[in-house]
C-alpha cells in the first residue's frame, strides 16, 4: 500500500489552469468567507447526542516544515508546475512563490477543529457520503433543507487562505471510524512524460484514498481523538489581523445563533458565547456603518417579537425595536442562525433595526433553493420549477414584515423629522420592485408628515433640440410622472433679472435629479445604428443614490410599450452635462449584468409596456451626484 501525492492523468482531457472557479468566488474576501463557510458547516453536523452547542475553534500554528507530509514529493510537483506553466507569468510567480515558502524551515497552519459534531461519515469513499462530497465531489451537495450549503462551493473557501493551495482534512466520526487526506488544487503539470489533472491527493495512491488509521509517519498535530473535523490550511496568508477579521465576520453572520446558544466559536485567545457576544458586538461593530448585528442584538434582547406561518408554508419570526438612530434594516436569517443580507429601504418616518428568523423547515427549503452560493441575497428566478410561487412567497414575506414596521409607532410619537421625511418622493423599495406593490397608496397615507416645505431653486440646463423628444418630470406634491413636450428653454431677455440669484447658486453635491431625458431618435447615439427606431416614451423614471460610498445609483422606470433600447447615463450640473464612467449596470429584477459601451451606455435592455424596472448603477467613481439619463430606442 504506497502512501504519498498523487495527480491523477487527464487522459488528454482538458488542461486546467491556476485561477479555478471555486476559489476565486472567495478570493476578495476570503477571511471573512472561511469564517462564513466553516461555521455554516459545522453548524450543519451539529450531533443529535450532543448536549452543548456546536464548537469550532480557529488557531494558528508554525511548524516545522519536516511535519508536511510527503514534503519532498510536493516539491516535486510545485516544481513541475512552475516548468509546466512558466510562460504565464502570473502562475508562474505563484509556484515559484509556493516554492520558497515549502524550501523554509517553517511553515504557518490554521487549524480549524469542530466539536459537538457528527464528524465527516463515509470516509470509506461512500459516493455522496459526507467524505465524499467534502474531498471528491465537485459542485455537489446533500445537505438537508435546513442546512445553510446548497452548492457544494464552500469547500473551496479554505483553499483560498492557502499561499500553496493545499488542505489536509481529518476526521473521527460517531462510529468510531477515522480518515486523513489532503488536497492540493494547483494546476495540471507533467508527471512521467504525461499532463496530470489540477487537483491531487494525499494518501493512499491507489484510487486516491484517504488514510483509515493515522499512519506513524504523520506527526501528532494531525491526530484526531475525539469525534468532530479538523481542517488543517497549510502556508495560511490571513495577514496580522487575521483574527479581528475572522472575529469581526463571525459576529456578523452568527450573532443569531451565538445568542441562541447554537455555536461558540473560539479566535485564538477570543470566545465567542452568548455571554460575550455582548461586550464583543459593541467592541467590534457599535461604530461599524457596514456591520449592524450590534443594533440587530438590541432587536432580539428588547424588541418587539410577533411570528406567523406562510401560507402554505410554516413559521417566521420577527424581532423589531423601535430607537432614534437605529439603522431601518432587518437582518434576514434562516434555519441555520447565520444571517443572509441586510433587508433595507422601508418607507416611513420610524427608525428601527429587525431580525426575521425563517424557522420551519418548509419555508427554509424554499429559500435555500433560491439563494445563491454566496448566500446573500434571495432570487426567484434560481427556483426554475416555481419561479412564480417563489415571488409569491418573497411578496407575502416582505408584506407582512413591512406591516409589522408600520404598527411599530404612529406617527404622533416620532420625536424628530429628518431628511427621511421626503422618503414618499423617492424611488420604491428595490425588494419589491419585483412585484406589486398593492399596500403602496394605503402605506404613504401612514407616514405623510403633516406639513414639508420645499425649496425650489432655478437651474438652467443646456438641451439639445435634435435629440431631445420629452423630459420626464416629477410632480413633487404628488409623486406622479408627468411628460413635458418640447421642453426646450426660451431665450432670456437681456433685462430680466428675476432668475440672477438663482443662477449664481451651485448644484449641492448630495441631490438627486428629478428629472430625466426619456428619448431621443438621434442615430449616432445607439451605437451607430442608422436605421433607430422611433423614441420609446417612459411612462415614469425616478433616479437616486443607494450608497454614496461606491457610487451606486438606482434608475426605474416604466416604459409606455415594448421595445428594445438603451440608457446614456450623464452627471446633471448647471452648466449642461458631464460624462459618467460606469463600472457596472445590473438589471435588478433579473440580476443579470447588462453590457457597458462607451464608459457611460448601457444595453441592449427589453421594455415591457407599463412594467416598472429598475437597474443598479456602480459608477468607476465613488461620489453623490445628480444623474441624468437618456433613453434610446433601438438596437
């Protein structure tokens, strides 16, 4: 039985390379994404027999380099690797560089250990055993529906924090039974003469198996006495501050569950309980305007509880606390304890912060089939049987914890008016723009502030005659569309004077225009197209600022009839129009990007007659500004 590295053949099968999918979908935050991934994991094979919560304990070891098994023979390979790969300079540096860390005398190893678990059964190589899905399967998973991975991605997260890409996995599960391999996912190179595969294993070579019982050549740190996984991240690269990171992510997304008593988490010399989330949260997060799970931990420690069941499905819960300076979002969990995304963009005047907990198992299996791998957001369209009755579930979801919000306080008791209160005149809520919104006129009739003055201020704008067909203009008292004809300006007589003052006043940084071109029938425009269409007439287009920080933006907008066009995005300031680089345009109520041309136009994009869309915005440069956008016609 020969025990070492093997890279199976590829049999003249495809060449892979080093920027694998799996990995890279971690790589931009890949300490906050091991934290995520790790402890979603172990919370999934919490054991029934257990009497306590889930443990997982993150630690970092140097050790000697003789310890890595079989260290010669991966020298070997990485060797071959960076030969195989030396006219991509890329690749080539990362072997070359894997190749001084392995040449050292030392070497940096987080272990990460679970306890409280079932351990990793199978390890016989039972095809869709939990061994088998961890170490063989690719993009497979058989988790249950309340468990948190659907995917089978996350695996590849601790291969992200790896400066060789290489994991040793070791586990004892409930019957006793115990396995060790690693993983190496490099790149194929040659072996004998022949082109091996990307990935390899450590163990026994025959049928790439793992090792059943811990094999004297293999040092004690690699042992495993007690039942649960240890995950060892060979040349760890976390960085210095490795574990306020690790520490920080934790709080984030198992706040919930930390409080239930479902998982304490140990970073080096920090414990995460229920006794110190507490002192953690406010140590960690108070002052983080990215990480609310302080002010969600108010919610769920003095808010408001109701639940209700889902039609056809089963229960949810929901936490709210009502408080000057809470963020308006609710934390969005499912069965797992580990919060999803921050649900925003309520209406009203109320300040609060929410936790919405799914606990049954029917509406749990739901939102795993419509979560993505990363596991932050919910979309319908990935549930393809049902992609309708996914929607009805989000809308009737959504509606009953935007009613709750509402009955949290009337108006009578808000004791401050800001800039919120203009709220009615903004763009809908992004989460429904998807649906319908019948609750709509009844919901701004509950927050109408009894009186709000605006200031109006005279802005003279150039317009071109040529290719400017109508202005969609918002009615502020209202909130209604209206559709000016011709809007172009008349000539100022030289003895008027009325409109001097208001014209020496600057455009302030931080306001959203109201306004925006809504057509144009000028070819040059579409791309070159000669032969455009006639001008697509919007019914209603509304812009504004989402986060100002990286410079993203939200337009809607509701086309009069079907057609196919595109949007010339413009900065709106006083002296005319100024070009706008884009660095994304996504379609939301598919999700899907839409194409950039010309730094500042996008589409193709399909209309459909009087059907409110919206699409997100990120521009190449981070700042508040007034958007105008051009519609036009054409393919």
């Amino acid at each position: 039985m020969e025990i070492g590295w093997n890279f199976p053949l590829n049999n003249d099968g495809p060449e892979i390379g080093l920027n694998d999918a799996g990995i890279e979908t971690f790589r931009g935050k890949r300490l906050e994404a091991l934290a995520r991934e790790i402890n979603q994991n172990s919370c999934d094979a919490r054991s029934k027999e257990a009497e306590g919560p889930v443990e997982v304990h993150f630690n970092l070891h140097t050790l000697p380099l003789d310890v890595f098994p079989q260290k010669a023979e991966y020298i070997e390979i990485l060797k071959s690797c960076s030969e195989y790969w030396r006219d991509i300079e890329k690749s080539k540096k990362f072997f070359d560089d894997a190749l001084d860390l392995m040449m050292k005398s030392s070497i940096s190893v987080l272990k990460i250990s679970d306890y409280n678990t079932t351990g990793l059964s199978g390890s016989k190589l039972e095809r869709g055993s939990n061994w088998h899905s961890l170490t063989k399967a690719i993009g497979v998973s058989n988790k249950d529906s309340v468990a948190g991975g659907s995917y089978g991605i996350g695996k590849q997260a601790p291969f992200a924090c790896s400066a060789i890409r290489t994991v040793f996995y070791g586990t004892k599960d409930e019957h006793g039974n115990k396995a060790f391999q690693g993983v190496g996912k490099l790149a194929t190179h040659l072996k004998d003469g022949q082109a091996t595969q990307g990935t390899g294993y450590f163990g026994i070579t025959k049928g790439n198996k793992p090792l059943l019982e811990m094999n004297n050549s293999l040092d004690d740190f690699f042992q495993r006495d007690s039942i649960g996984t240890d995950i060892f991240v060979m040349g760890f690269n976390g960085g210095n501050d490795w574990e306020s990171n690790i520490v920080k992510s934790i709080l984030e997304s198992f706040f919930y569950a930390i409080h239930e008593e479902r998982l304490v988490v140990n970073v080096g010399r920090t414990v995460i309980n229920s006794q110190t989330l507490p002192l953690l949260l406010k140590q960690y997060t108070k002052d983080d305007a990215d990480c609310l799970s302080y002010r969600y931990y108010q919610a769920i420690t003095r808010g408001k509880h109701c639940k209700v069941n889902i039609k056809n499905y089963d229960e949810v819960e929901l936490y709210l606390l009502e408080g000057k300076g809470l963020p308006k979002k609710i934390a969005m969990v499912r069965g797992t304890g580990m919060k999803i995304f921050d649900k925003g963009h309520f209406r009203g005047l109320t300040k609060f912060s929410g936790v919405m907990i799914a606990k049954g198992p029917k509406i749990n299996k739901l939102l795993r089939a419509i979560e993505p791998p990363s596991h932050d957001c919910w979309q319908p369209e990935r549930n393809e049987e049902n992609v309708s009755g996914s929607k009805k579930v989000l809308k009737d979801l959504y509606s009953w914890i935007s009613k709750q919000v509402r009955d949290l306080s009337s108006l009578g008791n808000v004791e401050e008016l800001d800039i919120e209160g203009v709220s009615q005149y903004l763009p809908d809520d992004t989460d429904v723009s998807v649906f319908d919104n019948s609750d709509k006129r009844k919901e701004d009739e509950a927050t109408l502030p009894k009186e709000v003055t605006i200031e109006t201020i005279k802005i003279r704008q150039k317009f071109d005659a040529k290719s400017v067909t109508s202005i969609g203009q918002i009615n502020v008292e209202s909130g209604e569309q209206i559709n000016v004809k011709n809007p172009l300006p008349k000539k100022r007589d030289k003895r008027d004077n009325t409109s001097s003052e208001s014209r020496k006043k600057p455009i302030r940084k931080g306001t959203t225009s109201i306004q925006g071109t809504t057509s144009s029938n000028n070819p040059k425009k579409t791309f070159g197209n000669e032969d455009a269409k006639p001008p697509l007439e919007l019914k209603a287009f509304r812009s504004f600022c989402t986060d100002p920080k990286k410079g993203v933006y939200q337009i809607s907008y509701t086309p009069s009839r079907d057609g196919i066009g595109y949007f010339v995005v413009n900065i709106a300031g006083e002296q005319g129009e100024e070009e706008v680089k884009l660095k994304r345009a996504t379609k939301n109520q598919t999700s899907q990007n839409i194409k950039i041309k010309e730094k500042n136009h996008i589409g193709p994009v399909e209309f459909k007659a009087n059907t409110r869309e919206s699409i997100t915005l990120t521009l190449d440069e981070a700042m508040r500004c007034a958007l105008g956008v051009v519609m036009y016609e054409g393919q």
